[in-house]
C-alpha cells in the first residue's frame, strides 16, 4: 500500500481575513470553495508545493506559515489535505488565474461560502486563528 498523496492548501491571511478560492472545475465541484494549492511533486517539501501553486494559480509569492487544523484524507484515503497559514510577500494582489472567483473572508463570513467538504475541518480551525470563537447568529 502506497502512502497517500498529500495535497497542500494555502490559508493566505491579511489582517483579520482569509482568502477563499471558487473552483472552476472540474463541473462536479465547480462553485464550490476551497484554500489555494495543489498536489506536492515527488521531491518536492509541502512549503515548496505551496509557494509554487500560490504563484501558478495567483500570481503571488507567499511565505509559509505553521499547518492549520488537521490532516484530511480525501479520495478515498488515497490522498491527503494539509493547509497552511501563509501571508502574501511583496506588492502583488491574487488573481483568480485558475479559480472563478476569489474573496477575502472574515471570521464571521466563512459560513458564507459553500466549502468543499475537505475544507470544512479547516474553517472550523481556521475561525479561532481568525480571532472569534463564536458562530454567527
């Protein structure tokens, strides 16, 4: 049995939000919103991974911060989804290269968004580094 395949997911944090990412596909998942990042290379760390899927999908270069929440097998437990704490470095704003749309979320907005299932342990891990503990009413 081969370990599972991880994937890297950047929770990028200005200030008090997030930036969340809508897919654009594939259609199944397509709407649906998720942390930035992709598949970790043979040979390459998860830092790595994550600052070159932030520039591919971006257009940003990011500095890599400590994993947030817990690791989540995804596909059946062939693959794993680590996210990160990550902030911006530099001058450059994200762009939506590869996702259809992309927004800054506060504490109190991450409800706002349809999640993809893998990410939603994160927000819930997510809210408390975001300063508030509490769920919207």
């Amino acid at each position: 049995m081969f370990p599972p395949r991880v994937i890297v997911g950047a929770a990028i944090i200005v200030g008090e939000r997030v930036l969340a990412a809508a897919r654009a596909s594939p259609p199944e998942i397509a709407g649906k919103w998720e942390f930035p990042g992709g598949k970790v290379e043979p040979g390459e760390s998860e830092a790595a991974a994550l600052i070159r899927e932030c520039a591919e999908e971006l257009g940003v270069r990011i500095e890599v911060g400590e994993q947030i929440g817990p690791a989540v097998p995804v596909g059946r437990g062939r693959s794993v989804l680590k996210v990160y704490t990550a902030r911006l470095v530099g001058d450059a704003q994200p762009r939506p290269l590869e996702h259809a749309e992309l927004r800054w979320l506060a504490a109190h907005e991450l409800e706002s968004v349809p999640w993809l299932p893998a990410d939603v342990p994160i927000v819930t891990s997510l809210r408390r580094v975001l300063g508030r503990t509490d769920r919207p009413g």
